[in-house]
C-alpha cells in the first residue's frame, strides 16, 4: 500500500464532528423507491437558531450534491467558512436570530448520515456497493423522519439550490401539509440529457481509477483519488460560466513565462482544476459521489407522481419562490421557467425570479446581494404571512 | 415591506381599480411593475394577490417586498394560468405594450371573473391637437416616449377599444374616463364626448 492511496478518513472521524445524530427508522423502518428497508440508519444534522415554542420558525435547508449540514460554521475537515455563509446567519437573509435553521447530511453522504462508506451491520465492514441505490425522494422521507423526531409539525420553510432544490420540489409534492413555504433555487423538475451525461463521466472517471477497486476500497486501505478529483474537475467547469472563467483565467499562465511544451499545468485554469479536484477528495467518499449522482439522474418529478406536472402541485397551500441565474446553464431558467408553469398552471402562490449573474450555477453559493435581497423578501413576506414576529433589529457592537 | 406612509398615494388610475376590487378577492396583475397596486390590495383589500410583470428590476422589488411576483412576459405566459383561476385580472397602462392585446384581453378574461384594463386614450383631445398642429408623433405625460423608442407598439382610443369589445362579445360593466386633472366621466353615457376628453381610461370586462 502506497502513501498517496490511503484514504484521509483518519482526520475524517464523524463522530467527532459538531451538530448532532440521531438514529431514525426504529419503530418503522425507512421503505426505499427500490425496495430495500433500512430498519435502523443514522443521520447527521445540524442546527442554527432557537426553536421558537409553537414550533412556527423552522426552515429547513437542503444541502446540494458536495455540501453537508455545516451551513453556517467552519467545515470539520477543512476548515473552510460553512457553504452557504451569505445566506444563513445572525442577520442573513436566512436569518437566526428569527429562524429556527436545521439542515441534515442527506442519506447517502458521508459527513455522519447513512451512506456506503458507513459500517453495514450485516458484514461489519464498510457498505460500498452493497448499498441500497438511494432517490432524492428517500432522502426527503428521511428528513421527514427527521422532522418527526424533532416533533416538529410544520416547517416555516424549505429551502435549498441544485440537488437541494429537487428535494424542496420533493417535499412540496409529497408532504405539502408540512410546509408553508418552499424555495426551490437553481434547480429542475427532472434531470436532462446533459446533465446525466455529465454525471456519467464523473463517474466513469472513478470507476476507472484502479484505486476504486470495483467499491471496495475503504476494506482494501485504498482512496481512489485521481478518478474522483476527474470527476470533481469536470463537474466543477459546469458550476461556472464560460464568461467567468475567461474572466478568471484567460489564457494566462501559471507561474511560467512561456508554456512548457509538455503536460504540466501551463495555464492557470488547469492548476485551479487541479487544486479543486486535489482538495475534494481530501473531504468526500468516492462512492457516496456515485450514488448521489445516480440519485439526482433518477429525479423525475412529474413522472414519479403520474406523469402530468400540472397535478403535482393542485391546491397546494404553499408560498413558492423560484430563482434562477442568467449565467447558469447546468439548471437553466428555462428548467426553472417549466416548475413557475406547472405551479402556474394550478394558480399556486408563487414568485419567480431571474437573477443576473456571471457566477454561473454556483451563483446560489456566492456572494450575489440581488439575489439574496430577492430571497430576504420572499422569506418575510411569508413569515408575515405566517405570523411569524418580525426580527429584533441587531444593534451593532462597539 | 412599505411603511404605511409610503402606502398612501398611489397613481389615481390606480386607485379607481384599487376600488372597484372587492376585499379579500383573488387578484392577478398582470404588468405589476414596482407592485405598487399589488401591494396596496394586499394590504388594504386583503386580496390573495398575484403579479406578473417582465422587467427584472419590477420582478426583484416586488418579491423584494414580499409580494408573489413571477418575472414572465403577459404575451406568451398568460396561457399558463388556468380557467377561472382570479376573480380580477388587472392590466394598467400595458396593453397598448402588448404584441397581441387581443389575444391577452381573451386570455384575462378566460383566466379572471373579470378584468380591469386601463390604457391611456389616443383619441383624446391634446394628443390630436399635438398631431395637428405639429405634425409629429404625440408626446404627454401619458405618452413620454418618442416614436422610436416607445414600448407602446398598439395605441388606441377609447371608441377603439369599445369596438374591439364588441367584436369579441365582452361585456363592459364600468367604463370611466379620467381627464387630465383626474376628473372621471362615464364613458357609456357619452363615448365621444370621453373619448375627446379622457387622457386615460379604465374599463370593468367580464365574458
């Protein structure tokens, strides 16, 4: 075994890890899309803010594809400022002063949820690809088991962009009683063509990787690497613009003067791609990168509740606010456009807004004030809708 | 959220609609704008409000404020809303902004009990004197646009408009004309006399 294959988990212990678990599916357990029931399964949550006593003030944050439920605090492994920074916070848009935040590491992932790196009780060792494949709707059914151990009748809201915007359209089809408002951001009703396609090659690039030794690689004192930083490498370019990349990069040069006539970094946007690939691995599971991929393929929202969009949302009692991103074109607003019809089409309350952007699809990450002044608004239109007291004004420090 | 304050005035071909809508009715604007109106049926009418509106700016400010606004454009997203969906479809001053103010007059009323349009009123008086005598395009207060650069693609006068009513077998139930000082005058007790002193004019539609 050589140094460079052995996997970080060492710094890596979940259990050590801020915020809380809780196992769900004692009593009954957790009956998945492809069958398999998972009798007794652990999730990883974290909070922000106080439950205020009539349980009103919850919101639920869905976390997108590579993040977790560190929102609003330095991440565990790399110490990086939590993943949606600008939004959540004392005073943010999300703000916790007034709200009650919880978000939970969806099943499948691998910051302390249930996913294939975690200990199937059946061999002792690690899941890999013995794991139950996971849809985004079991995921949703997991947060609701969640929210019933919280004893928390009806969330304020559910929120979240990309892969944690499927989840809010998930909730709001299926437990529309349970929320009062939902916040689908950057995000689509199924998955395309394209984006199965890319997903594909992230995860031919694991699977190619010898290192990933057919899944087993945790057992086998293996990390594979090179195939996951590929993967995250090339799903990274679909996060930015074309515009913002050249912005950033250009053509120019990385440390060199002149390029090299070989396969060394030259330019500066190849030793950006490399870093962003060389640090993921540093802090995600390979396999759970396969299922959750897979997860977001099968998503298909009007198909999995009979076909028509329109009827998923009849009479639904929910405040809907809508975002997209000029500069995305990973969940364009055309795919946002299609959720604003189908609710539409049933005169459900909702707000639909396109924010211009160079960020690309990671724009609902970044530090973009009209969008979060867009959201900040939806947010306390419907907290004044639900009664919700208005936030105590912030005095400032000395 | 506006302060009560800022709430107060609003544009009187505003207020006119403001008040001929029923408290706590399901309300659809269609060309929202800032939200103005929304806002101020929201809060005073206690409506179930909705807006539609195409510029990012009125999109943003308005979901901003707390309103349920959808950026779309009323000329090709109207066709998404269903059968009987609001009580009140509300369109002010746009329809002379529509590619087919026809087929959106068809669309409000199919999607609303009744629609409010109101439309600034090419027939009256001072716009065919400015035609008249200066031989160019008519520009007011109503009109501030050149004719190169306006977004008012389909003018029309209030006789106009009472025709197109007619071909398409809508029912006119309140029709006032509001002159340059914002006086009303009915409109079905003397069209021509409105159509020459009207600036702009409000019409009550149901099918």
């Amino acid at each position: 075994m050589t140094a460079p294959d052995k996997h970080p988990l060492g710094r890596w212990d979940v259990e050590s890890f801020p915020g809380h678990r809780v196992k769900l599916g004692r009593d009954e357990p957790l009956r998945l899309e492809c069958g398999v029931e998972l009798a007794e399964f652990t999730v990883a949550y974290q909070t922000y803010g106080t439950l205020n006593p009539d349980k009103s003030n919850a919101i639920m944050v869905c976390h997108a594809l590579t993040g977790d439920q560190f929102v609003a605090e330095p991440h565990p492994v790399t110490g990086k400022p939590g993943w949606w920074d600008y939004m959540v916070g004392p005073g943010k848009p999300i703000d916790t002063d007034r709200y009650f935040v919880i978000c939970s590491n969806f099943l499948g992932g691998c910051m302390g949820t249930i996913g294939p790196k975690e200990v199937n009780p059946e061999t002792g060792g690690p899941w890999g690809l013995d794991f139950p494949v996971i849809t985004i709707a079991d995921m949703v059914n997991a947060q609701v088991m969640l929210l019933d151990h919280l004893e928390i009748e009806q969330l304020f809201a559910v929120v979240g962009g990309s892969l944690g915007g499927m989840q809010v359209l998930e909730w709001a089809a299926s437990y529309p009683e349970r929320l009062f408002a939902a916040a689908p951001i950057a995000t689509a009703m199924h998955h395309s063509a394209q984006n199965i396609a890319f997903h594909e090659v992230g995860r031919q690039a694991i699977m190619a990787d010898p290192d990933w030794c057919g899944g087993e690689y945790l057992s086998r004192g293996r990390w594979p690497r090179r195939g996951l930083a590929v993967a995250r490498m090339t799903a990274h370019i679909t996060y930015l613009s074309e515009s913002s990349l050249q912005a950033k990069f250009g053509r120019r040069l990385q440390d060199r003067d002149a390029i090299t006539f070989g396969f060394d970094a030259d330019f500066q946007v190849e030793s950006y791609l490399r870093h962003q690939g060389s640090t993921f691995v540093e802090r995600f599971d390979a396999n759970s990168y396969l299922y959750i991929t897979r997860a977001m393929d099968y998503f298909d929202l009007a198909a999995r509740h009979g076909g028509s969009a329109a009827q998923l949302f009849d009479h639904s009692p929910i405040r809907f606010c809508v975002i997209s991103f000029t500069s995305d074109w990973l969940y364009p607003t055309v795919e946002c456009r299609r959720i604003v019809n189908a609710l539409n089409a049933v005169a459900a309350n909702v707000s639909f807004a396109e924010i211009e952007t160079d960020g690309g699809h990671d724009s609902f990450l970044l530090d973009v004030p009209e969008f979060h002044r867009v959201f900040r608004g939806f947010l306390e239109g419907a907290a004044e809708h639900r009664g919700l007291p208005r936030a105590v004004p912030r005095r400032n420090g000395p | 959220m506006m302060a009560e304050s800022q709430r107060k005035a609003i544009r009187v071909d505003l207020q006119f609609i403001a008040d001929m809508i029923e408290p706590g009715s399901r309300v659809l604007d269609v060309g929202c704008g800032d939200g103005t109106l929304l806002d101020y049926l929201v809060h005073f009418k206690q409506v179930d409000g909705r807006g539609l509106e195409l510029s990012t700016e009125g999109v943003n400010a308005c979901v901003s404020a707390g309103l349920p606004v959808i950026q779309g454009d009323a000329d090709t997203d109207l066709e998404t809303f269903p059968d009987n969906a609001f009580d009140y479809v509300v369109l002010s001053q746009t329809l002379q902004a529509m590619v087919a103010p026809r087929t959106v007059l068809h669309h409000m009323l199919r999607i609303g009990r009744r629609a409010l349009v109101s439309f600034p009123n090419f027939g009256y008086w001072r716009v065919r004197l400015f035609l008249l005598l200066h031989g160019r395009m008519p520009m007011s207060d109503t009109l501030p646009y050149r004719w190169y650069d306006t977004p008012n693609i389909h003018l029309c006068t209030i006789k106009d408009f009472l025709a197109l009513c007619r071909e398409l077998g809508i029912v006119i139930e309140r029709s006032v004309s509001l002159d340059h000082k914002s006086r009303t005058r009915r409109i079905n007790s003397s069209p021509f006399t409105a159509n020459l002193l009207g600036e702009q004019a409000v019409f009550v539609l149901r099918r």
